[in-house]
C-alpha cells in the first residue's frame, strides 16, 4: 500500500516532518510517499497563499496519477486544492481537517480547533460550516503562532498552545483538541498527555483513513463532480500538467 | 487488538451475519467479539424498537467494561445507545451510520441513503442533521422491505435495492449510496459491482475506523458528556447492571 | 379526561412530586395517571441513564395502552422515548422540554434553560436543535445541582438556581427561563416572583397542551413513522412487553 | 376568561365566522371577543395587504389594553402584527401559524402546510425558517383558492383542498395538514375525517393555548424586546392610538 | 434618474437628514425624492411602532406608483414594509439593512452591526437571519440610544457609538462595521476615519445600489409574490390608498 | 475610475467577450481593464481547473496592486480566488456569483441558477451555502453546455437556455434567473425579454456594484483575514510572484 502525502506548502523541512508524522502512525506494509508542489509560498497563513496552494496540490495529484496511490492525504489544515486531487486521483482523497473533525466528533461530543495565526481561523471556521460540524465545533482559537515557528518548537510555543487548549477546553465546554495546523503533528502526544483529553492531530488520523478506505478498496466516485476532468488547453506554468 | 461489536437487536442470525461482514474486513490481529442484548425486539425498525435497542446496547457496553474492548461498533443504522455506550467505555465508539456518512463525505461530494421500511427514514434523516451531513446527504430513500428478510436476500430484494439505489443517484444527482442497515452488509460487494459507484456499508467502514483510533490510542474524552455515569440506585430488571 | 404522566426515572418520591405539579395546574375534570418504569435509574442525567429511561418509557406506554389516556406526558426534560410513545399510544404524547420552549417562544422573543449537571447540557442543546429552537434558546446553563437534590431543595440550591437564572437573562439578553429539570416544577412559582420573567415548568406546559389538545379530540398521527410498531419477537426481560 | 381574537382584514363575515370557529372550542367559561381592523382590506394574500394588516393588529391590540385580555390571538396565517401585539398586552399573545406548527409537530414528525393563493407561500415559508419548523414542515402547498371563497366554501373548493392535502401527504411523506389560512377552520373537522390525519386549525389550537397559558398565568416577558413600546409622537391617522 | 428614498417614520428633520445623505452620494443625474408616511410614530424602535411603519411604506410606495421611480430606497434599518412596496412599484425597491449586510460581505468577510435601542437588536438579528448573514454577521450590539438623539448628535453620543465599535470589533473578530440606524448615516465618514475600518451606512449603498440596478433596466419581478396586489376592498383610513 | 475585470480561464476571446460585456454597463468615466492569468485552463468546468484558476487570480491580482484598481471583479461564476484577490488589493473585490446572488435577491424572493456543465452545480451550490442564499436560491440547474460553445452561441444552445430557464421557474416557483456562468453575460439581454423576468448576468452587476462602492470610497478591510498577505519565501514558478 503507498499513500501520497502533499504538503501544500513548499516548505522542504516541514515536508519532512510530516513524512515523518506519516510514518510514525503508518501499518507495516504502508508506504507513504511525501511530496510538496513545485512552485508556491513556503507555509500557508491566509487565502492568498491557499490560492498558490490549491494549484499545487492539483499539480502533484496529477503527477501522481501515474503510479496510482492507494490513497492520498493532503496535508495543510485548509483542505485546499482537496477536491481537485479528488477528480484526477482514483483512490480516496483525504483533507487533515476532515479527517480531524471525523475522528474528534467520534471521540467527544463537542471539540475546539486550536490553530495558529487568527487571521487563518476563518479558513478553518469556513470548513467547519462547509463539512458541516457547526454543532460538535465548539469554537476556533488563533493564537498568531507562525506555521514556520512550530518547525522548531520551543518550550514556549508549546506551552503557548497547550494554554490556548486549556481556555477554549473550559470556555467552549468542549472535551477535545483538533490541532489546527499540519505542522502541530509533533506535539500531539505531548499536549494529549498534558490535557488528559484526545488531542487530534488531522495527518494521523488521515493517513489511517487512508489505509482504511483503502484495504476497503473503496476509492473515489468517478459519478458526478469527481469525475476527470475533460482534456483541454492549458497555457503558460499550467500547460505541462494540462488533463 | 479486540473490537466489541454490538448487533443492537436480538437475532442470533443476524448478529452472526454482522460479525462475519465485520471479520471480513478486519485486519489479521484483529479480534471482533459480536454479541446482542439479553432483551428485545428481533429487529430495529421504529422509535419503540429502538427505545428497547438503546438499553440494549446500554447494557452490553456495560457488561463490556470488564474486557476493556479497543473499540466498538454499533451494528444498526440509527445508531441507537451509542453516546450511553461512550459514557461506560473507555475506547472509541462508532456508530454505523456515523462512519457511513463520514466514509460517503470523502468519496463522493454527495450520496444517498438506501434503507429498509419507509417509516425509519425520519431515523436516518434525523441522524443526518444531527451529524451535519445536511448538505452531503442528498437524500434518504426507504424500500419497505423488512429487516429481516435480509437475511436470505432474495434475487428480487436484492434487484428492488438495486433499483431503488439507481433512482436515488439519479433523482438525488449522488455519487455514492449509503446502505442503510447493517443487515445490508453482505450485499455491499455485489451493488457496488453493479452501480459502478461506492457503495458504502457502515459496519465495514466502522470497523477499520475502530481498527484506525485504537491503533492511535484514541480513546473517548472522558472531559465532559461522555465522562463515567456517576453511580446510582438501578431499580428492578436494571438493577444488575447498574453503574 | 385521563392523562398519563410517565416519570422516566425510578424514583417514587420524584413521581410523586411530579404528580402534586400536574395535579396543580389541571383542570377541575383532568385525572391525573402518574407512573415510572419498572426498571431503570432513580434518576436521569447522562446518556447511559437515559437510554434506560427511553426504554422505561416505552413500557410504561405500552402498558397504558390497554386503558387510552387522553394525552400523556413524558416528565423528564431530555424527552427520553418520546417518540416511542407517540407509535404505541393514539393520544396525543407531548414531552416537557417540547411544551417548554414551545410556551417560552409565545411569551419572550428569546429564552434561556437553567438546568441540573452539566453534563446534561448536550441533552437540553440536542433537543433545542431537533425541535428547532436555536434561534430562540439564547442560552442553556448548567448549575451541577444533582436532580435528586432538588426533592428536599434547600433554601442554598434555591439560590443558586436564582443566580444562574438572573446570569442567564443577562449574557443571553433573554427574556424568559425554562427549567430544564421536572425536578424544579415545586420552584417554578418563587422563581418567576422573583425573576420577574416568565419561568416557564414544562410539567405545567405539558399536561395542559395534553388538555388543549385531547379537548381537540387532535391524535397522533398513524400516517408515517408515528404508525403502531409491528408486531414482532422479543426475547428476554421485554418479551412481557412486546408488541 | 377573556380571550380577544383579532381578525387581521375587515371582512366581517370572516370576523364573525372565526368567532365561531373560537367558540366552538372555548372552554365553558371562556368569553371570546372578536375585532378586526378599523382600516385595510378585506383578504391577506400580499406582502402589500399584511403591511396594512400588522398596522391593523397593532391598532386592535392597543385599543384592547383597556380591558386586559387573558390572552390574544392573530387569527390570520401569516402572523400580522404579532410582535406588535406583544409588545403593548400584558397577556400572552399567540399567532395562528405558530399555534398549528406547535401542535403539527407534537401530533406527528412531519407536516404539510396546505394553503390559498400561491402568492401567500412565501409568508409560510418564512414563518416555518423564524419560528424554526424547517425539518417538521416538509412542504407548503398553495391551491390558488382566494381566501373570500372560502367563506361559502363550495363542494368543488373543498375537494380541490382534500384533493391538494392528499397529494401533500404523499409527495412529502407527511403525516399531518396544517391549514394555511384563518378562513379554512370550519373544513377541519370534515378534511380530518376525509384524509384520516390529523388536520390542524390554527385558530382552535391557539384558542385552546391561550387558555392555557393563561390558566397558568404565564404571560408575556416585560424584559427585553416585548417591552411597553415607549411613549412618543404619532402623527396622521394613527395620532389616536399613539402610545 | 429619480430615486424615491421613504424614511418609514414620521419626522420631517430625520427625513431631512437622510435626503441629504442620500443626495451627498448619488450620482449627477440622480433626483432624489425623500418622503415619509402620512401617519405612525415619530422613531422606529420597536415591533409595535414597525408594525405603523410597514403600513406607512405601503402607502408611501404606492402613492409613488404614478410618477415610477427608477428605484426605491427603504430607509429605516428594519426594513419594515420593504416587500408590500415591491409589489405595488416595478423599479427595485431596496432595503438598507439589506443593502449594508451586502455591501459589508464584500469588503470583510466579518462584520458587527452597532445599533441604537437594546430593544431593536431583536429585529437586525432577524434580518440577518432572513438574508442569510448569519456566518457573515458576527454579532448586533445595541447602544441604547435613542433614535432621536441621532439627528443633533453630540460629542459623546458619537463617542459612544466609537466606543461600542471598537469593543465589537475585537469581541466579534470583525472586519467591518455595519451602522444599525438610518439616523447614523451622518456619522459614517468620521467614524470611518477613527475606527480605520469599512463603516457601511445603508442609506449610502442602498441609493448606490439603486442606480447600478436602475441603470441596467433591472426590475422587480412581477413573476411570484411580488406580482402587483391585487385589487379588492380596503376600509377605513386605507380605503383612499386601496390597490 | 478603473475597474479590472480577471477572467479566471486563459481564452483570449471569452476574456474580450467578458470585457465587451462589462464596458456595455460601464459609467462613462469607468474604464474597464480586463485580464486572465498567464497560465491555467481555457475554461473553468470543475474543482481541478478551479484550482489553477484561483492561482491565477491570485496571480493577476497581485499584479494590479501596482496601478491600484478602483475595484476589481472575479469574472467566472464560481469566484475563485476571490478573497486571495482581497488580500492584496485595497479597492473592493466583488465575484460575479456573489453580486448576482445580491442582485437577484433584491428583485425576486426567490431566484433559479442556470449554469452550463452539470458537474459545475455543486461549486454553485457551495457557493450559495457560503454567501448564505440557501433560502433565496431554489434550485441550481446544469445544462451539460460546454463553457466554450457560449462564445459563438448558437440559436439551439439559446434555446436549450430559456427552456432550462423555464423549466426552473416553475419547478423552484421562482421569480428570477441568475445566469450561471460569464459566458453567458451576452444572452442576458434577449433572455430577459422572452422570460419576462429579470436574468442576471453576475458581470453587469458586478461592474456596477464596483462602481458604487468605488464612488462611496468604500475598501477591503484590512482588519482581520483580509490583511496584506505576509511577506514570504515563493519558490519555482510563483517565485516571480511572492508577496
């Protein structure tokens, strides 16, 4: 079993991290294959960034039609480009947000979303309503922590996140953590452990989808909006990953 | 690893057909322990069967804490007794048709459920709004054939779900159908086989999904609702299974 | 007129007390039929008590079958087997949380619930969203008093209850208070002098919605979901009780 | 007991047959007085009419103050000038939609509003989003029947709605007929026998909650945005019911 | 080009001052023609004096139908009588709480309404409801203020309105505030200026929106329910402005 | 004033079609800048294509920045990139679905959507969810016309339009037509007099709410997630393009 992992970002140390985080969860026979686009901003904090991201996730997708992934996790809590990696890719493709907020509504009745900078809570907020988890998220929390600065956490940050986690737990009367940024992968066992409450890191619970949906050899509906995409010109950057 | 799957009604049959669907899909050390409760009705196919069916899987997810199971399964498509079973339990609980709706999400931007009698639709439909699956669950389409006749899927029971899973794509513009009873498991294959989209059965996906937060060891926030019943005084046939 | 008034929980002194409120508020001709299952918890405040009270409910419904109660009131604010009820009854079955905030949207644009434990807030929260109350529900409020402590209520609990209600009207700038427990009818009276606001008891609500209603000679109806369950096997403790 | 009923348009034909429909379910000692406007027009079926129709309830309503109703109802569909109403009584004050979608929804999981001109669909429709019936009420269905007709309602309209409610039933898989127009309340008692569901008159229904909220003397919230409109300048045609 | 701008209360001076917020933003050729009704209340700040309102923008809309205004301005934040003048006028007709949550989405995708009486908040948040802005209007903060007050402003009266702004704004996670009373829109460039942020008068969009509208030979659809009333008897005061 | 207009896709001559459209509207003093991005799909027919174009958009936008439009507009109808446009302008940024969802929502109480593929509605559907039209919108209807063959639209395809633009009207009960696509901006017109009732072209309206704001000095805000984006490490192909 290969699951592709797309770090939306361009970020060759954080793409490593998650490969990483990946790993760490996989079953013995999953390999997982990490990539990020070649071309776009080196982390994600905002929607002009998730523009750039959007198509490079689409861009790696298609480069990976060729080897067929048993599944596919795109990796940057936005979701962004996931639909698109849905229409060229035929096995189940699986946003780290979605998965997060599949796993914690399973585990607690209300959760929060911890995340990093404020100005991206609406991206997260915009899913939640878009998945249609308005009832069991409680709240989303910004705390300006730069995505890039989680690479090296310090003592700091995460004290910083676990205090943040410990507000929105008591103010959102919530009895989970959905960590809000794929970059927060490595301190998931630590802040659960602290908490005393599931602490859901949206890359592992992805890629454990992933295999799942995949011994299940269940894979993307090719009846509807999913389908491929029809062949037509592209032009410019585009015109080499052209369908 | 030890999956606990509780059939909610009280056919020995059905709970034996329920736990090779589930062992089917598990992965090689993954043991499933199938059991139904010591009381009620034969099949679960209205609001007064399901009131008896939620006691039942009470008690079973209480006779349960002994053992300690890594995850559970609630076999019966409305769910029924799944957040009393997340109070007594420590591992994951997931409900059939929670994992159905959540698999359906991932791989088809929208999907339609197939049930039995038309008069449990409202169960699935509240299910529905209650999960947040109002926008991916396009709609939910009874057949009128009984739950148990299930067992022994005839040739014509199954072409008139076959039929009816054709007219919900269709007329619902789905692109995957939700098989809504667990007693539709063994027909999963062969439908998806023949409609050419997913077919997706909550008990299978369940189980992988129990398989998946056990491996993570996710467990059941024990931070707020789902926290241990406090202990209290049970009256009369509950009182061997208090708290 | 005979209305049956079911306590889902076990405790004698409780149904008592619920029965003084209702006899309280019926009309001179109202007989008033107070009960509570034959098996089950004393008292209801979690999702394992209450999935025995949803099938407590269910058997003391059935059982008054054999004499048709006018209407029937279901006394426990989580509206445990409620519908349940509704299929095995032809009267009119109207659950106290139901009646509540049906009273509470006539009389102020905007209400807030004051109830018992806190983790019986989801309960009241999920029931406000069934029934479609979200936009006027400002608020539902947890105080931790134990219901069973409310028999005896001392003059401290009567307080707090107070000061929760009077926090509530303001955060939620609220017009009126639902009780959130068929334990707080007796407080109903002191509360709403004291808080001068509507303080609205569903017990009361309910049994006279279930005079206005039987005076209608308006029944459930049998077309759709509401339909007499089939009859069936049951094994077991229920088997006395099938349909 | 005292109960106004406010007819919202002048035809005194309509106002005296809804006084009858009121008095036909009044308790024994229940006194029914019924006004209408002293201005406007004769049917409601327009946005255009129910302006003059919400300025009209609330000139009735005023003039009521004198006597302290027990409790008001607005016996038109659309709920004109309810809020007005509110605001200047101390009694409750019920809307007829409101009533029926109240008892519709205790009587059976989904309704079907059935009504007159198709024009007036919209008004239901965003009274069933306000007041929040969007998953009881499965369908609005007008029959382009004017309201004045129905006065003398002849066999053909009376079938033409039998005929309208039957295929409401079926299409939306609902189990009760909520009458959408103040006019239809004396075919209730027919159409229920006819159609074997309960059909629901608004105005018998809230005649009968009037009593009861004021048997409990329960009244309107004073706090918040029911509050004694304040005194101020009213000039033209309204300066005699200025507050 | 001639815009009918109705202030649905009746003060001459407030009339006054909206005509000349309307006539600081139209363009070259844009006539603006600012009336009030011939009866109601002085302010609008409450359902009682809405209720006189509606009716007043009814008679105002109609009597305009002989001259055909190319678009209609509803100058009161409630909106009152908005829908009864689309159906007697062709030209658009325009609301400006309508027209302020659409101009608000556009330049944030977050935004705070600041309003006057505590007492009105109840009738934005129902209009946010019934748009549609409830993700985009993240909180309706009442000042209380009197309407009145608004026309001579004084120093502190505007420093409050500053005040409650900015604790919006930080509170709500706002981008934008949206002035909750026509009566503001004098104040709207001097609080653009303190706060830094959009501040949307609806006065100001809505003439704006009515030339853009009016220019494309946009109309009111008179397919549906804003067809023109039809012509029937009308009483009273309203006999002279009867369809 | 200048208004730029981006054409998500890369066809030269849709792009001077969709710049004919918008100067036909155009105040005199307005010149019209219309651009498509340097790379990407020649039409926009789902989720994969949309993922380049809302780089592209991104791409175009942050080219503007330099010559400071007086408000620019996202010309195709599932906005993308819209808000990463937001980010890094200053003047207002409005999509055409957006501004035609506006338009149609002041001119009818409810609007039908007639697109071109049918795989596009769900991006429609998406969008109406997000901008909040759920209850203005009445239904999204494909026609399976390629976006392309709108450029020489022949009669057939013309017709193929009204008669889905019937069809809608009546189905949805609706009282206007948003036209789902900038390809179709030039059928607006002779649609609009055979349907008889407004048929909005997103680009017309778009162009003239630019203009509106533009002229009230009304821009994005920069408070919150519209914010300039941070400065950033872009590497490969949007190396030339970081902010």
């Amino acid at each position: 079993m290969k699951i592709l992992v797309i770090n939306p970002n361009t970020s060759d140390s954080m793409t490593d991290g998650i490969a990483r985080a990946a790993r760490a969860v996989a079953a013995p026979g999953t390999n997982i294959v990490a990539v990020h686009p070649s071309f776009g901003p080196e982390s994600i904090e905002g929607h002009y960034e998730e523009a750039w991201a959007s198509a490079g996730v689409a861009e790696q997708a298609n480069l990976a039609k060729s080897w067929v992934p048993s599944a596919t996790v795109i990796a940057c809590f936005g979701d962004p480009g996931l639909e698109a990696a849905r229409e060229v890719l035929s096995g189940p493709v699986i946003g780290i947000a979605e998965a997060a907020f599949q796993a914690a509504s399973i585990l607690a009745s209300g959760f929060s979303v911890v995340t990093t900078m404020k100005r991206t809570c609406i991206i997260a907020e915009r899913l939640v309503q878009r998945y249609g988890y308005e009832h069991q998220c409680r709240g989303v929390h910004g705390t300006d922590i730069p995505v890039l600065s989680l690479e090296d956490c310090s003592k700091e940050t995460l004290e910083q996140i676990e205090e943040a986690s410990r507000i929105a737990l008591v103010k959102d009367r919530s009895g989970a953590i959905v960590l809000g940024c794929a970059g927060m992968a490595p301190l998931c066992k630590v802040l659960s452990e602290r908490l005393a409450v599931p602490v859901i890191d949206g890359v592992s619970v992805a890629v454990k989808w992933g295999e799942a949906l995949a011994s299940l050899n269940m894979n993307t509906s090719k009846l509807g909006d999913y389908a491929v995409p029809q062949s037509k010109r592209y032009s410019g950057f585009a015109e080499k990953i052209a369908i």
